[in-house]
C-alpha cells in the first residue's frame, strides 16, 4: 500500500473570499497515479483523508472527512490516471488532505478490494498543463474550500468549464448564416425558414433534456446535461412540422439547412472533448488521447473528436452538393447526410466510458433517426406532388 501524502492538490483561487462564511462549503482536490504495467482492466480506489487547518482536540462535524474514491474499468499502461474529488457540507478554512491506493481489483467493476501484491501506487496531487496538455505533481500545500455553488467550476485536469456552451451558440449561429447564405444563393425567402429553425432548436433542446432525463433517471433533471440524439430526433420533426404548416419548401430547406447542422456538430463537440462530456473508453491506443470525463482524466478514444470530425466532413461534402444544384430529389441531401450521421452515431456510442441503462437505447436511438430519415422525405415528396 503507497503511503499517504502529507499535501494536497492545489484548485485555484479561494471562490469564497468576499463572501458570506456561513455559504454551504465545499473542497475539490485532484490526484494521480500511474496505472502500472500492461495486463487486464481493473478497478482503483483511491482514498481520500482531510483535516481542516487549525482544528485540535476532538474534531467538531465538518472538520474532518474520509472519502473512497472507486475508478472502474482503467486500462494498464496508459500513463498517468488522475481522480478529482469534491467534498461538500465542510467547514470553512484551509485543509490538508492526504490520498492513498488502498485496493486493486482486476473485476473491473468491483468497489473494493485489497491490493495485488506487488500492485503499490503512489498517490500525488495533481496539475494540468495546457501548453504541454500533460499532468503532473504540485508541490503538497493546504487546499481552501469555495462556494458550493461555485465547485463545479473548479480547475480539473483537461477540463474548461463553460467552454461547450460557448461553441455550441458559435455552432448554432455559423448554422444559421449558412442555411441563410444557401436560402439567399437560391432567391428564396430567408425569414420563415430562419424562424422554423430556431423554433424548432428550442423545441428540440426540451427532447435533449428528456432524452438525458431517460438515459440518466439518477441524476437531477435541472442540473444533468443534454443528449444530442434527443435533440436531433426531436428538431427535424418540429422544423418538418412548422414548414409544412407554413408552406414552405421542406426538401428544398432541409437540404439548405444541412451543412450548417453538421458544422454546429464539429464545433460543439469539440466542446465535449474540453469540458469532458461523451468521453471514450480508456485505452492504451496510439491513437488515444489524455482527457478526462469530468472525474477520471486518462488516455481516451477521443470520441468527441472523431464526432466532431465527422460532422465536418458531412458538412463539407452536403455543402459542395447543395451549391452545385441539380438535385433528383429535394431533400436528399438532409436524408442521406442524416443517414449517415446516425450510423456514425451509432458506432461511436459503443466506443464511450459512460455506461448505458439498457442496451435498448442504441436500437431505440437508431429506429427513431429512422423515422425521422423516412417522415421528412414522405413530407417533401407530398409537399412536391
């Protein structure tokens, strides 16, 4: 067993200076250690030991915690492997908090276990390096609590909060301009269109949040995150829907609207790879990448890339084809682009960490992109005829 370290992991600047102390308070440390030499996937649990600084005697509620962090399914021989904690309902003030590797099993789903002989770890506090996007040992210091509010923000390795929101509003207005570029090359009218777009997205945003909400009934609905299968389900249905009650075009805005779909997607997701949502598997690949799942930071399939670069590639090809014209079928563009995407899709979900509730999901996932391929084209044709 390694020996705990007297130190901790430094995370930024105190979020609570300034503020009312009484404020719900919380510490967020981040560790490493080196998953060993090549062999089978196992599980790690890391535990976590903290005092707060000037506490003697007999430790009042608050003053002191012991915390078991469990990682499953790390792959050997990837290199470094970094936990990020976070401690809630604390005392406020400094803490020194020490982390040691009590247990190791080669179940890759077990939540204890006593080490491997000759499996000993040593545990070091943890920072990033964006220059050299590598992660390596800060010098043990006493760590400040913050705002609990604030914890979620805390500094992680390879993690940017924020940054995903950003991209995906770039993603969506880079969208906007090209099925408006596209609409205008063509002497169509740009404002329903535009409007059925963005009326749509809104609507299609409500099916991510309870595609999500189905996925993960675990976690709160306010606070959990989005799934694009919900909002790509979803959005294509209520754009079909406005336009045909509009009388607009559908194929012919539908295909306008394609390229920027699949831009919005390269965009946003590399959001994903930064703020460490949809991350892959860990594995020992050459072509894997150090990033983190927003807890475990390690060497992925950069899932999140390889999506982000196949939307630019669908992008890419949709856009030469819609400007070059001449289309058999208004709407084809969108069906096949969608197709195609969803296929992608499919594959990639299989390659993530995150585990799925029910393996009905991804079928489930793949019949209603179907539907959707299958409703929009039955709407253009009888749009057409």
């Amino acid at each position: 067993m390694a020996a705990p370290l007297t130190g901790s992991a430094g995370t930024g600047r105190d979020a609570t200076q300034g503020s009312d102390t009484t404020e719900p308070q919380a510490l967020v440390t981040s560790w490493w250690f080196d998953s060993g030499a090549p062999g089978e996937p196992y599980s790690a649990t890391v535990r976590l030991t903290g005092r707060r600084v000037g506490a003697r005697g007999n430790p009042k509620p608050g003053d002191t915690f012991v915390k078991d962090e469990v990682i499953d399914d790390i792959a050997p021989d990837i290199g470094p492997v970094s936990i990020t904690s976070w401690m809630y309902g604390l005392q406020p003030g400094d803490w020194n908090v020490s982390a040691e590797l009590t247990g190791i099993s080669s179940s890759p789903h077990a939540s204890s276990a006593p080490m491997r002989p000759g499996g000993s770890r040593s545990v070091h506090p943890a920072t990033w390096s964006w220059r050299r996007w590598a992660i390596s040992t800060r010098e043990a210091a006493p760590v400040k609590t913050r705002w609990a509010l604030l914890a979620p923000l805390a500094r992680q390795p390879a993690v940017l909060p924020g940054v995903y929101t950003a991209l995906a509003v770039v993603g969506f207005i880079l969208a906007l301009a090209l099925q408006a570029a596209i609409l205008s090359r063509r002497d169509l009218a740009v404002g329903p269109p535009l409007a059925a777009s963005v009326l749509a997205s809104l609507i299609g945003l409500i099916g991510a949040k309870g595609w999500y909400a189905v996925l993960h009934p675990d976690e709160s609905l306010i606070k959990g995150g989005w799934a694009v299968d919900g909002f790509l389900v979803v959005a294509p249905f209520a754009a079909a829907g406005l336009l045909f009650a509009w009388s607009q075009p559908i194929g012919v805005v539908f295909d306008a609207t394609t390229p920027g779909i699949f831009v919005a997607v390269a965009v946003g997701r590399v959001g994903c790879f930064l703020t460490g949502c949809c991350a892959g598997r860990c594995t020992a690949s050459r072509w894997a990448l150090w990033s983190s799942d927003r807890r475990v930071g390690a060497r992925r399939i950069p899932t999140q890339l390889i999506e982000s670069g196949a939307g630019l590639g669908i992008g890419a090809v949709s856009l030469a084809v819609v400007l070059a014209g001449a289309l058999p079928l208004e709407g084809a563009v969108f069906v096949v682009a969608f197709t195609g995407y969803a296929a992608i899709r499919q594959i990639l979900l299989r390659l993530r960490a995150e585990r799925r509730t029910s393996y009905r999901t991804l079928p489930i996932t793949a019949a209603a992109a179907g539907v959707v391929v299958v409703a929009v084209a039955a709407l253009s044709m009888l749009q057409a005829a």
